[in-house]
C-alpha cells in the first residue's frame, strides 16, 4: 500500500476543507471581492463571524467527520458501521462547530445509537425522501483506502447519517475512485455513470456535466443547491478530469465559493489520491494546525490496511 498515496487522500482533505473555508457561502463574486489576487493562505481568510470561530489553519466538520472514521477503523482494524455511528455520536456530543443542518437533525435523536439507520431514514422520510445532503460525501474518500468491499462500507457509512439514494450513489462513486487511484488504476465517466445509475438515475446529469472543461458550468456558488450531495460530487470529479496537479484543482474550486470547504475537502482528497502528498504544496501542509495528529493517524491507518490486505492476500 503506497503511504504516500493515504497521505495524500488525508492531507489533501484536510487542506482543501481548512483553506475552502475562507470562501465557504460566498459567490464568486464576494470571492473576487475579498480575495482579489487569490485566496492563497490560510492567513488570508476573512475573519468574519462565520470564519473566525476557527483558528488559522484549522479544518471544519468535513475532516473531524472522517477522523471519526479513521478512529473506527483504528479500533477494530476494520470499517464496522457501529463503531463509526459511536465516533460520530461521541463527537456531535462535544458540540462541534459548523455540523450541518440534516446531521445535526440524524444525530441529535436519542435512539440514534440503538439504530442509527432506521433514525437516519426517518429524518429523509420526514423531508418527503427530499434531503440530499454532502453531508456523508465530504467524509467518505476514507473507504477508499480499504481493499475490501469498499461499495458496500461505503453505502453502509454513508446511511448512518444520509438516508437518500443520491447521498449513497455519491459516496460509492468517491470512494470507488479514490480506492482504484490509490491503487494506480482509473476509472472511466461511463464506468461512473454505470456506478451512479444503480443509485439513483438523477446522479448521470452531474457526472456529464463533471467532464466539461470549464468549472463555472457546475454553477458551485448558486444559492438554491449549496449543501448538495451531487454539486459536491460534481466539483470532485471536474478536478478528477481536468487538473493536472494538485494545487490547480484546489485553487479551481475554492475560487468558484458556494459549500467550498466540503467541495474542496472531497475534490482535494481525489486529487491526493491521484497525485499523492508529494503533490501538495509543503506551506499548506506546514499550515494546518493539527498536521502532528493527522501525521500519527496516517501511520496507524497505512500499518492497519498493509496488514488487512496482507492477510487477505494469503
């Protein structure tokens, strides 16, 4: 397993979740506005109510929702969805900031432990089966990293808070990609759209328009789908398609605003996938605020996976 790759996946996460938050909610032209030569640095990031509740360099919910997940799979050696559901419950119980809306509604019930699916489908059920969140998608470039049943981890993660099928059909797709880049393998957009269409037929529409090559047809910032599972899906796979290196594609997509931490924390963990932690420009590793504990569940987790795919070789 190449550790260079599962950092990138990490790192590359994280960086895009920390550095997307200075123009997370904005419109393109508020990001111009602010930022009129780039937002280049966590430093620049615009100490607005929103923003300056975190400290510079610190990543939102997206990584601490995918560290849940690292911690699970550290305790069993394995990607046990009750474990995981236990991470995610622990955490929302120290009131974390920035938890979006359809989360914080799965995981404030009191039976969600009990049975975190069946609270998971209630609350969808209660949004007339309308709610499709990134809530689930921005966390699950992780199953990637498994060697073993990475469609069915996926799917099963991502029903623990995200009920919806495009919500499932998204994090298959991510996860299935960053599990065959890792591997140094591809995948086509056909062999994509044949992956979401199992899910969900409305998931093709935002994988073709993925495979343009100018970013601004994905309409990122647009006020009336911020939030959504298949615009998040979307701005992954555009860098998936299009960049040549990793900063190209995190600079892309921050500058387009909208949901941009979690646009960029799922689009940078592919490109980290793709191009590894080498790739990453060393000032925004060197600027993460917690880059030593991310360091050490890098190390835990690569010497977890080695020895699965081991013991599964044999």
């Amino acid at each position: 397993m190449d550790r260079n790759k599962i950092s990138g996946v990490l790192f590359g996460g994280a960086v895009g979740d920390a550095l997307g938050l200075g123009t997370e909610f904005f419109s393109k032209e508020e990001v111009l506005k602010y930022y009129p030569d780039g937002l280049n640095d966590y430093a620049q990031i615009v100490g607005d109510r929103h923003r300056s509740r975190w400290q510079t360099g610190d990543w939102t919910d997206d990584t601490d929702q995918t560290l849940c997940i690292a911690k699970a799979i550290i305790k069993d050696r394995d990607i046990v969805p009750e474990t995981v559901a236990q991470e995610l419950y622990a955490w929302f119980g120290d009131c974390p900031m920035g938890v979006g809306r359809h989360t914080y509604e799965v995981l404030s019930l009191s039976d969600y432990l009990q049975y975190p699916e069946k609270v998971s489908k209630l609350i969808w059920e209660l949004s007339h089966c309308k709610s499709a969140a990134n809530g689930a998608v921005m966390r699950t470039s992780i199953i990637g990293l498994w060697n073993r049943d990475v469609e069915q981890k996926a799917e099963e993660v991502c029903k623990l808070t995200h009920y919806d099928p495009r919500c499932v059909g998204s994090c298959v797709i991510v996860s299935l990609l960053v599990n065959r880049l890792i591997n140094n393998a591809t995948i086509s957009k056909d062999e994509i759209i044949q992956i979401g269409n199992r899910y969900d037929p409305r998931i093709q529409e935002y994988v073709e328009l993925s495979d343009s090559s100018d970013i601004c047809v994905l309409k990122l910032d647009d006020s009336d789908s911020i939030g959504y599972t298949l615009k998040t899906l979307s701005a992954g796979l555009w860098t998936y398609f299009n960049c040549k290196s990793f900063e190209e594609g995190l600079k892309a997509v921050i500058h387009e605003g909208g949901d941009a931490d979690t646009n960029a924390a799922v689009a940078c963990s592919i490109l980290g996938a793709k191009f590894g932690y080498d790739s990453i420009p060393k000032h925004y590793i060197d600027g993460l605020m917690r880059k030593e504990y991310l360091s050490r569940t890098v190390e835990q987790l690569t010497a977890i996976i080695s020895n699965e795919i081991g013991h599964f070789e044999n």
